[in-house]
C-alpha cells in the first residue's frame, strides 16, 4: 500500500513537471520566434526548427496516454497553431493587415479545434474551458506580437510574463485531466 502511494506521487510530480517544461518552452520559443522574425534575425530559420518541435515533444508524452493516433492528432493541431502564428506575424510585419485578418481567423478555429478534440479524449478536460484558455493564449500571444513590431519592449516583457503565467494554468489544467483520468490523482 505505501509503495503503490509513493508510486502515484512520483508519477503526479513527473508528469506535472513535464507538462509544466512543454508548455512554457511554447511560451518561450514563440517568444524567441517573434522576436527572431520581427527583428529579422540570422537564427530566425533555427528558431522556427525548434518551436516545430514542442508539438512532437508533446505527442511524445501524450502517447503513453491516448496513443499514437491521438498524440499525432495533437501534434498536428498543435503545429498547425504555431504555423498560422508565424504566417500572422510575418504579414504583420509585412504590413498586409487583410492576410492576418483572415489568419486571425483560421488561427481562432484551430485553437477551438484543439479545445473539442482534447475534451474528446478525457473527460476531465472541459471543452469551454479549454476554449477560455487557448482564447486567451492567442490574445496574449497576438499582443506580444503587437507590442514587440511597436517597439514596446517594456509592455512586451509585461505580456511575456503573462503569457508564462497562462502557459502554467494550461499546464496544471492538462496534468490535472491526464492524473483523475488515469487515477493518479
């Protein structure tokens, strides 16, 4: 009994500190590729490579879970996400304000996709929930964008750190989802 007690508690604290590092390395590399892709930086191409990444990093955790097919189906709807942002940004500062429009648009579909498809696979994740929370990650996301093209590097900063503590909420939704589900909680 003991043992079986240690056990769900390493597995809660692995489990949320993995899902913790993915989600604030999304804040993190999204940060880095708008910074990268507004300033016209060298690394803009490395970063973009790296930020494509977090969606298999994500599968990869997510499969031991729900599956190869599910966690292929979150990569790709997670990647999709991160593709239409960089799109967004880069018409943004392209100045074609008619273009991130429509993206704007695709990029709030694809956040809703991502809300039914997890509320599809466990339970415990709410898909209105889920909406608030992507809604408000793409808000932020889009105001970090906005603040660094303005050269509002103190408001940048500020919205970073909001986007760092949402990213956490998020975090803590999808652990707290994958441990009742899986009864470790």
């Amino acid at each position: 009994m003991q043992k079986n007690r240690y056990n769900r508690a390493k597995v809660n604290i692995m489990l949320r500190q993995i899902i913790r590092e993915l989600w604030e390395q999304h804040g993190f590399w999204t940060q880095s590729f708008i910074v990268s892709a507004v300033d016209g930086l060298e690394d803009t191409e490395l970063v973009t490579k790296r930020l494509l990444r977090n969606p298999a990093d994500f599968a990869a955790v997510l499969i031991n879970f729900y599956g190869e097919q599910n966690a292929n189906q979150f990569k790709d709807l997670l990647t999709e996400h991160l593709t239409i942002a960089a799109d967004m940004v880069n018409n943004a500062k392209a100045g074609d304000m008619l273009r991130y429009s429509e993206l704007k648009k695709d990029w709030f579909r694809n956040a809703d996709e991502i809300a039914a498809f997890l509320s599809s696979i466990n339970p415990y994740w709410n898909r209105s929930e889920w909406q608030k929370m992507l809604h408000k990650h793409l808000d932020l996301v889009e105001s970090e964008a906005v603040t660094r093209l303005n050269r509002q590097y103190e408001k940048n900063i500020a919205v970073f750190d909001e986007i760092e503590n949402q990213s956490l909420l998020m975090a803590d939704y999808m652990s707290d989802g994958i441990l009742r589900q899986f009864g470790y909680s």
